[in-house]
C-alpha cells in the first residue's frame, strides 16, 4: 500500500465543530484491513425520535450494507438509533453472506442497547469482493461504547485513502431557537472508486420528520455531491444520510418551503458543498482544486451535463496537472456531449484571463499569463456555451468540482490492495 | 514534447501491403508542429471514378474541415478525386479562419490538378484552438505530387503521438475477380484525444458505388473502431473514409447483401478491426493490450454499453497497470451504467482464471495464478452479467478492447503542447 503524504489542497487546520445533542460518538479497530494504530469502525448513537434521510449509489452492484440500509429504513418509517460505519472492505462483491453479515451486526448493535435491528444503519467502504472479516467486527462491537470520542476522531475513523478527515459545523437556527447541524465525510474520489467510496454522515438536533428531511437533503444534493467528481467512477457504497434528533424545542415546521426553514436549508446546503469539496481537495493524488462554471446553456441541467463534461475529460485534467494552457481539450470535451453548444459563440476563460473568444483563440491571450495562473492551486475554468439568448446574463448555468489526473492517482489505483 | 518510445504493444514487423490500383500517394513536410526529419502532409490522389463513404467524430465542435469533408462530399454525391492529410494542427477551434483555410487548400489542389475544389477531401489533426499555419501548408502543396511515396511512409506522415505507422492490407475478390484493399490509421486514443485524434483511410480499387460503399463501412465500424477506447475522450477530427476508385473489373453489385460481396465485406471488416486494434496498441502510455469481453446481457447492445463502461474506467484501467487482480473494480464499473446486470449471477474470469462467480469471489480462485496472468501483456477479462436465459450460451454480447492506464498517459498529455 502507498504511503501517502497529505493533500496539497488540505484546509490548513480542522473546523471548529458544534456538538450535536442526542448524538454520541464511539471508535475502535478491528484490523479490517489497515495496521494498527487508526480506528477502523465507528458507531454513532442516537436517541430516541430521531428522523433520518438519504441518498445512495445508483450503482446497481450496491453493496449489501446500502440493501441494509434501504430496507431498515423504510420498515421504521425514517426512524434510526445508531448507525455503524467500517472501513477497509465495502462488504460489496460478498452476495448473501454479505447480507447475512449486516444481519448479525445490527442484531450485536440492537442487543447491546436494547433496540430493534432495523433501527441500525450500517456503512461500510473498502475492497470490493473480499471476503468481510465479520467475526473481527463482531469480536470489537461489545467493547465500542464504553468512552465516547470526539468529531474529529469519529471522522478519522471512516476514512481509507483519505489523506486528512472531513468535518464541517454549523450554529443555525430554526424560527429563532439554536439548531446545531455537524457532518463528518470521507472520499476520496466522486460518488467514486473502490476504496475511494464517498460517505457523508451529517447530524442536526433539528426537529424535522423524516419526509422533510429527505426534501431538504435532496435540494441540497444538488448543489453539492452531485457536483463533484475525481475520476468519473461510481462507487458501489456511497452514501449521504442526515440524521435529526429532536432534541431542540423549536416550533413544528413541515413544509419544506416554510421561510422559517430558510436559514437551516441554506446552513445545510452550506455544510453539503463544504464536504464535498473537501472530498474533491482530497482526490486520489490532487494537486489542483479546479472549479468549473457554465453558463450560456439551454438550462440548468444542459450546463450541469456539460460542466461535467469537462470536469469528467482525462484530457483537461492531464493538461491541467502539467500546467499547460490547452483550452482545446476543453472545447473537445464539450464537444462530446449531446447538450447543445454554440462553437461559434464559444467563450472560455482561465480565471480571468480570455483564451477562447467566440470560438477562437482571444485576441487578448496571453500565454505567459495564463501559464502563471495555472501553477497557482486553484483553478477556475469559466466557460459560455453561446446558447443563451443575447442580453441574458445567465440562461442555463452550473458550477461544478474536480480536482486534476496526476501520476499520485495511479500510483495510488494501480496498487491499491497490495 | 515528450520523446515517446515505441509501444511494447506494437506489431513485431510492418505488413504486407498491397498497392490499390488507381491510388498515387504524396507525402511532405509543411513544419506544421514536427522539428525535421518526418513528413506531416499526406496527398492521396485518386482516379475519375472513384467514389467514397465515411463515418465522422460525433463532435459538437468538430473541426471545420470535417465539416468540409461533410459538405464537399454532399455535392459530389460521393466523388472524390484527392485526399489531404495534415498533423500537427487539427484546425479545431479556429473559426470561419479554419473553413477558409480548407476552402484554400482545395483550391490549390484542384487547380493544380484540374479537379473541382469540393473533389478535394482535407483531414487535419493536432492541436486545436490554435492558428493554423495555412501558409505552410500552401507553400509546399505544389511540391507534392512530384514522387509517389509508399504506403508506409503516407501512414508515418498522418502520425502525432503514435509510436508506429498503422497499416493493413488484404488481397479479396468480388465475384471471382480480384480487389484489392489497403488502410492507414491514425492514434492514439480512441474517437479520442486532442493529438490522438483517430483518422483512418481505406482504399479499394473494387467498383462499388457511395451507398453501397456507406452501408458497408457502418457495418464494419460497430465490430471494429466503435468497440476500442483510450480514454473515453471524443476528438474534434475523427474520420474514417473509404474510397473505391472502380478500376478492378468484377460484375456490377448494388445490393450490399449480395453474396458476392462477401468476401469484401468480411476483409473490411477484417481490416478496420486489425486497425482498431493497432490503434489500441498504440494508446498513449499503453504496457497492455485489453480485450473485455460480455456475454449474458439483454442484448447487444447493452452488453456493449457494460464492456465499455468497463474499458473506460480509470480504476479498472490502474489496476491492470499494477498487474492487480481488484476484480471488484470490474464489478463496479458494470453497476456505474444503467444496463441491466444480475448483481447475483455475475461472473468474472481473467483469462481462463474465474475470480468471480454468482456475485462472489469464485471458490477456485487463486490470487498467484491470477496475478502471473496479469503479468502478461494481452489481458482478456471475461463477463456473463447473469441476464441471459438458463441454457443459453449467448444473448447479448459484444467484445471491446482498450489498453491501462499508466504513468506514460499523464507523461504524454501533461505536456503535450510544450
């Protein structure tokens, strides 16, 4: 396995996190798969009304663990009172011992604390198709429990080829009582590789049903994992849940558009695309954040199509890892999809330098400049599709996150399990 | 510019090429891109008669002389009477300045000659978004044309970043009377890359008219360059064009179902897959050639969709380059697509080695025997999705090919302008 050093793009040091009340935290290592000396299973606690939501893989090799977790979810109606998460082995690629796997963990769990099964979320990301080391996880889950520990640690404790923990917090409030909302993450590829899955655990003392939940957390998808990617692969675990405790005496709200929602929705959105772009920061051998904006679209889902498009180019991301000016690559890679562009009325910039003015080379490029811009660590491509109608500042538009293709990337994929 | 080595994947030896009749090949240096001591202009000459049929890039912002190719072919009802190939500049991303350039270009070539301008086919392939050195170009067109060169030395002049000139050649017949047909290629990458952009010309002295011709060609390209990717990026100048310049003799065939044409059509098929493949074994930083083959799918269709949604993911394509039998990345890949697969009932072999059987890892796996396969240079990964019917040996299946992806792509595409 490759030692790997910490991002380049890593924050500078951790957030600071807000405590969520209802929630408490626990770790421990069951060797599943890494040396000793870093937990490799964490179990959260939650109390009693807690409401959850979530969005999963659309991979159709899901690992059992996302079955799980579909099913104990919907047999409680978004009731959940703890959720275990395991790294080293994704419990994909095991078929029903697998099941049966996740079966027995959330009995251990539920017998522990004296809860029903299906009120146990289980995570796991690593190895696709070894066998699960079930009986190394069962042999710990007794001892998880005893000594709560803390965020940081709890995010540590879910990552693979991570190269720091993610975590972000936010003080809101919800018709002007406290809300507290934390998340913790792991990547470090899209809703991506292997070992690389994505998971997202957020947590709120929020009083807000399940349904509800699920409406806000999808809003929030989209402007946020939904716009992230390292190397285009879909990973069979990823997973995003939000779970509230109700624990904050706030008013009852329950429509999803209430204003009085407004400043927990945007806290949310908020902590979402802080997460996923620390995800992106943390992109197997990233050494640039690279942002990519589209407007001049059909519409919102045109441009979003398109940036990713780009984002998604072996090419592009090649050029930008060697600091090379090739704009071309991004005109091809537009060029490939099916969402309409206007070549004629191509524009793109790097930063704020023009480089392609109405589908040619700007009059203004400046190669020196522009071969500057780029050796800097975040990279903005700002590209007009030419599709919109003149006069409009922004018809269809989209933002979206990606890191660039080093030789850290294969050198990390191309020994991954050794 | 990296100084590239010939790829380990290259064929042992040049083949044995057989002239068309009615074919004169020119070839030159215009300083387009390449330092001295390779040509990067290619004039094919063709006789009256001669009528042509191509497949072009998918691209949005194909390159302006694809879109002369387009129209030029149109008003000729697929007469052709010369062919010009350039590297090092794709005129992509270069405006109405690029339609002009194509537009002098076959001026020139028709005056000289005595042809009309739109009998003049112009392919090009480089850099885009750059200007291109139309004056270079002119400067020696009239010096072309004063010695035929071979063939060998016309598929070297079409190159980028090939480490190998691409040739095939089969002697066939149509209806008991001897035709000939003879194709250079271009790499690297698939319907790819910036320089790798794919260009292929096939040339036949047999009597088939621009229909007929079209029909065939489609035919042969779903088994042959429709099944290869590098990267899964799209150029702006993909081209594959056949032309038939009717000097054999045979009996007049318009129906391309006709029996007689059997042999022609299986030794086009023959050819474009032999080229595909070369191309493959060409791709940038390629140490392995990689067949995927997928079999118990739906239909066709969809098993092509599973095999290159597999050949196109970075992580299957890392850990190949490792010589790492992670065949969960497999597993992944297949249920990143929305074609139906039987999570349950897939199974996996590299090579003769089962890794994977109904789901999970097979019983008779062994990591050593599978990892000495994996040391080998052609690789063939095995997959029956589980949809097929009990009993039937083969519903949907489709076989596509692709090579790692390895430290020398990102060497290459690093850098690739500088």
């Amino acid at each position: 396995m490759i030692k790997m050093k910490r991002s380049p793009l890593a924050p500078g040091h951790l957030p600071n996190v807000h405590p969520v009340d209802g929630v408490t935290l626990h770790a421990g290592y069951a060797a599943m798969k890494y040396p000793p000396g870093r937990d490799d299973v964490l179990l959260v606690l939650l109390e009693p009304q807690t409401q959850m939501a979530a969005v999963y893989t659309r991979s159709q090799t899901a690992s059992p663990a996302i079955q799980w977790c579909r099913q104990a979810q919907s047999q409680t109606h978004g009731g959940a009172r703890a959720l275990v998460v395991m790294a080293g082995n994704s419990i994909a690629g095991t078929g029903s011992a697998g099941g049966d796997a996740c079966r027995n963990l959330a009995n251990a769990v539920a017998e522990k604390y004296g809860l029903q099964p299906e009120e146990i979320q289980i995570s796991a990301t690593g190895v696709i198709g070894e066998p699960f080391p079930r009986d190394k996880v069962m042999a710990i889950l007794p001892c998880l429990g005893d000594q709560p520990v803390k965020w940081a640690k709890a995010a540590q404790a879910i990552c693979t080829t991570d190269t720091f923990p993610k975590l972000a917090s936010r003080c809101t409030q919800i018709d002007g009582v406290p809300v507290t909302l934390t998340g913790i993450a792991k990547g470090s590829g899209m809703i991506a590789p292997n070992m690389a899955t994505m998971l997202c655990y957020l947590f709120t003392d929020a009083c807000l049903n399940a349904d509800l939940l699920q409406i806000l957390l999808t809003r929030a998808m989209d402007k946020s994992f939904h716009c992230i990617t390292v190397d285009g692969d879909t990973s069979t675990s990823d997973t995003v849940q939000v779970f509230a405790t109700h624990r904050s005496n706030h008013a009852s709200v329950s429509d999803a558009d209430d204003p009085r929602l407004d400043d927990f929705r945007s806290a949310l959105e908020t902590i979402c695309l802080d997460l996923a772009q620390q995800i992106v920061r943390d992109g197997e051998g990233a050494s640039k954040f690279i942002t990519i904006q589209v407007r001049g679209a059909l519409n919102d889902r045109d441009a979003h199509g398109l940036a990713m498009a780009v984002a998604n180019s072996p090419l592009v991301k090649t050029a930008l890892a060697g600091e090379d000016a090739n704009w071309g690559r991004v005109v091809m890679a537009l060029g490939k999809t099916d969402f309409p562009v206007n070549p004629d009325r191509l524009c793109i910039s790097f930063g704020d330098y023009p480089v392609c003015l109405n589908g040619v080379q700007a009059k203004a490029y400046d190669e020196a400049l522009v071969a500057t811009y780029l050796k800097g660590q975040e990279i903005v491509i700002k590209i007009d599709v030419g599709m919109g109608q003149v006069g409009m500042d922004k018809s269809g538009c989209a933002e979206v996150y990606t890191c660039d293709l080093t030789h850290g990337y294969i050198d990390i994929n191309a020994s991954y399990r050794s």
